[in-house]
C-alpha cells in the first residue's frame, strides 16, 4: 500500500510500504479520507514528537478485515476513530474520560501509525475501548473526518451551558475556533462573534457563508471597546481562546459578563506557560474557568450527530482535498495563510 511517511523531521515521502494484516483483536481499516490538523504540522516539521512514522488521526474508514476475536465492528461497515486510548484501569478512564486517563493516554497517529496511508491497524486495545464508531454509509468521507476535532471542541464547551447564553466571543477563527463557534450555535447560543487578527480569515468564514453573527479583525478593534459597543457594558457571557496566546485568556477574562465562562481550548506554549492573572476578578465575579484536552466517546457521540444531521455546517468546512500522492502540496496549502484553507482532507 501507499503511505506518506515522515522519513526525518520536515521529510515526508509517499512510499509502497507492506499493507499491515490485522492480529488477535485488531481490525484492519481502509482508509477513506483522513484530514491534516495543527497537531499533524508540528509533528511534521519536528517540533512536536510521535512514536511512529505515520501520523493523522482524523480519520474515516471502512473496517476491511477483522483479526480473530474482534466483537461489535462488523467487516464492511464504515466508522471514524476516537483518538485517545486510556489504559483503562484508572478513575478517569472508569467514568469513560479516557482523555483525562491518569496513566496518560496513547492515542491513534502518535503512538500508533495513523491515517495518512491507504490502510491502518486499529489496536487490540482500541477496538476493545470502542474507538471505532460507526456512521452512516451516505455520509461523504471528508466530513467524517471533522467528528474528531468537533468532538474536542463539544468536550471543552461541556460545562458551558450555551443553550441558555446570549452572546458568545471566540477568539481565532482557524478550523478550531470556527468548529467551537459552530458548536456554541448548535447548542442554542443566541449571538456567536468570531475574532480573529487576519482579514484574509475573516473573508474567507465570510465566503463560506458560515453561521457567525459577526466576524470582528481584533488588531484593527480593540476587543475590550466592540464588547462594550455591542452589549451595553455587560460583556458577554462565554469567551473561548482557540489561539496559542497567552495574553488572550487576561483580555478574554476582561470581556466576561459577571457569571460568564472561559474556555481555554488552545494549550499555550509549553517553553512558557505562566501568566498573571487577577484571581479577585475571578472571585468577585463568579467567573468560571473550563480547560480542555481531546475529548472521549460522549463527546464523540454527540459530533458525530452534530455532522450527521446537518448543524455543523459540515459541508463547507473541507476547503481542500487531495489525494495521498500530493501529501506534501497538502501539507504545504494547510501551512499557507494565503491558501484560503479551512480543513486540508488526503482522501487516498
Ligand atoms: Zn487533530
Ligand atoms: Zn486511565
């Protein structure tokens, strides 16, 4: 079979390598679509380090053989894959937050090879977790691939009760941010405001005719001022941080409504992650704090229906497709802020 593997950090090569047979428990999928994620980029320009030489784990694929003694996937049936395995002993992973699995998780694409290939082995261990979940045999591959990182983003909104919330800020306006504000809409929330500091990224959510109720450049407005403009000095009442820096979480506190929610969704740089923050404003106000790291099967359930029946927009968020030959010319249009990219799908 074909597979783009990372020979060294920054090279990748789309090789013949030996299509794997599946062992005792495992199941052998073929991979119909599996889509690039920031995770994947800094895999593979070496900044960040996996165990294996193929990586992707937004997957969706169709179980092509089954190993001896695998129960509830049956061969032939098409599935998406959750990402994290937990070890399956621990508290955590007893309540099914495997992503929160006190043993630390492995998960698919990091410490077993992942989905940029034609085919790949699900393990013993995450067959027997349940990770491959099954969709329905119309739904178009390259939008299964976004149940994955829908599902981290339902996850970290868990806690948020947005149903009930009248105007929600996110903060970035990359795939992550966008899929959290798809999911604050879904869930009820009344007015989603999307900021981001690229007009290219403004124009191009604006294009797609995405559900936001406003698309705001937060270098050209200061976010404070359109806050206040926009709500009659209440704030509002969630922020969610899906960028990378730290200075948003202090300014996104200072946009919250008394009783409002912060999500940090995004994990901050790990050479510097501290920074000062006003904990009396927390206090006095009863603000409420939420992290959020991958997600397990609720959440994956829940994405999964998000995309199934229709309210994710799922449709218009693959930008780009491509087949596994042309994995580099993929690579290279996800890391172009000039590429009008959104989601970067391989279909092999
Ligand atoms: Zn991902
Ligand atoms: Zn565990």
């Amino acid at each position: 079979m074909k597979a783009a593997v990372i020979r060294k950090p920054g090279v990748v090569v789309v090789e013949e390598v030996p299509t794997p047979r599946p062992g005792p428990g495992e199941v052998l999928l073929k991979v119909e679509a599996c889509a690039l994620c920031g995770t994947d980029q800094r895999v593979l320009t070496g900044e960040k380090h996996v165990d294996v030489p193929i990586v992707g784990h937004e997957i969706t694929g169709r179980a092509a053989a089954l190993g001896a003694g695998v129960k509830g996937v049956a061969e032939g049936r098409r599935y998406i894959v959750q990402t994290v395995i937990g070890c399956g002993r621990c508290s955590m992973c007893a309540r099914h937050r495997e992503n929160l699995c006190e043993a630390g998780f492995t998960a698919m694409g990091y410490q077993y090879n992942g989905g940029f290939a034609e085919y790949m082995i699900m393990p013993k261990v995450a067959v027997d977790q349940g990770c491959l979940i099954a969709i329905p045999d119309d739904l178009p591959a390259e939008q299964g691939t976004l149940i994955e990182p829908l599902s981290c983003c339902v996850n970290g909104m868990a806690y948020i009760p947005m149903e009930t919330l009248e105007h929600v800020v996110i903060f970035g306006g990359g795939i992550i941010g966008v899929l959290n504000g798809l999911v604050a809409k879904a869930r009820g929330a009344r007015c989603v405001t999307i900021m981001d500091v690229s007009p290219e990224r403004l124009d191009l959510l604006r294009r797609l005719g995405l559900p936001f109720d406003n698309l705001v450049n937060s270098r050209q407005t200061d976010p404070a001022d359109w806050v206040k403009e926009h709500t009659g000095g209440r704030g509002v009442d969630a922020v969610v941080v899906a960028a990378s820096v730290k200075a948003l979480v202090t300014v996104g506190m200072g946009l919250l409504a008394r009783a409002g929610h912060l999500s940090i969704f995004a994990g901050m740089p790990k050479s510097d992650p501290v920074d000062r923050i006003d904990l009396n404003a927390i206090h006095y106000r009863e603000l409420n704090v939420h992290g959020a790291n991958s997600s397990a099967i609720d959440a994956y359930l829940a994405a999964r229906d998000l995309v199934v029946e229709g309210k994710v927009f799922a449709d218009r968020l693959v930008t780009h497709k491509f087949p596994l030959a042309d994995f580099n010319k993929a690579f290279a249009t996800q890391s172009d802020p000039a590429s009008g990219a959104l989601k970067v799908v391989i279909v092999p």
